[in-house]
C-alpha cells in the first residue's frame, strides 16, 4: 500500500515539476519578447468518485473508497490546488471532502451533464483545479478542456487525469491513485 501511494505521488510530483519548467521556459520566452499567444498556463485535475457503496439512489463511499479519497487529498495536497468541484451527489462530496478539509476550501457545486459550462468556468478562474466526476462524465470533462480520456466503465476507479495547458497547448496524463 505505501509503496503503491509512493510511487502515485512521485509520478505526481515529477509530473507537476515537468509542467512547472515547461510553464518557466514559457515565462522565459515572453521575457525575451516573442510574441505572446495565450501563454497563461492551467492545470486541472479530473478524478472519478471513489468507490461507493452498491444499491442505493445516492450512495456514500465506501470503505474502500474512503481510504482511495484520503489517498487523493495525500497526493494533491502539495499542487497548489486552487478551486475544488463536485457534484451534489454524496459520492462526489464525500470524495472531495478530505481534499477540501486538507486544504481549507469548500467544494464548489456543479451539474453532472454541463462538462462544457463547468470547463468554462473552470478556465476562466484560471486556477489550478480539481473536478470530481462520475464515469459517464470525466472522459467528457476531460475533452471538454482539450485533453485525451478513454471511456470509463463502471468498474474504474482511482484514475487520475491531469489536464495541464500551457501557452494554449494541452497535456493529458493520467496516474492510479490506489485505494489502500
């Protein structure tokens, strides 16, 4: 379990250290008087709810998926996370929740079916972010920001995306945050 949760948050770190020089070789070339095309960069996080419990119209997480929602707020905890969003369903709440408690923020409420309007009002803040979503809406979330994602089945949990836009290009990558 810890070395599985290392090796997340090393990827997770290297990855963020990545985007942070590509974003200091941006700063650097409008520095140097290049012509300057959308250079503001923006990384945003998409994460399935974690694990819920079977059979009820509005499940709460499970167990399991507790222990994978306490793994996300460990391994975001340091990326300088700016805005929180879920839906109004407990499974999203509850998965933001150790998030949001971790960095003393309120998790902004969005509509399942908008991907389109909550990107938008996610690159208009311009901050980094973090969206919880559901698995017929993160790939489309994910899209929606430019970026690449599979389809996800319902069977999928613990996928992070990390949407990273700088100076108008756009980075997917996508990391397992375990569940143990």
């Amino acid at each position: 379990m810890v070395n599985a949760l290392f090796r997340t948050m090393v990827c997770v770190i290297f990855s963020l250290g990545v985007f942070g020089m590509a974003h200091a070789a941006t700063d650097q070339s409008q520095v140097e008087g290049e012509a300057q095309t959308s250079s503001k960069s923006q990384t945003i996080y998409v994460f399935r709810h974690a694990e819920k419990v079977a059979n009820k119209p509005d499940p709460e997480l499970s167990e399991k998926g507790q222990l994978r929602a306490a793994n996300l707020a460990k391994v975001l905890s340091k990326a300088s996370i700016q805005r929180i969003y879920a839906t109004k369903y407990q499974r999203t709440q509850q998965t933001a929740a150790p998030l949001a408690k971790q960095l003393s923020q309120t998790v902004n409420t969005y509509a399942a079916g908008d991907s389109v309007g909550l990107i938008e009002a996610v690159r208009g803040h311009g901050q980094t972010a973090v969206i919880i979503g559901h698995s017929n809406t993160v790939p489309d979330i994910v899209r929606a920001a430019g970026g690449n994602a599979p389809e996800l089945s319902e069977k999928d949990y613990g996928d992070l995306f990390v949407v990273q836009i700088v100076a108008g290009k756009v980075t997917t990558l996508r990391f397992y945050i375990p569940a143990e």
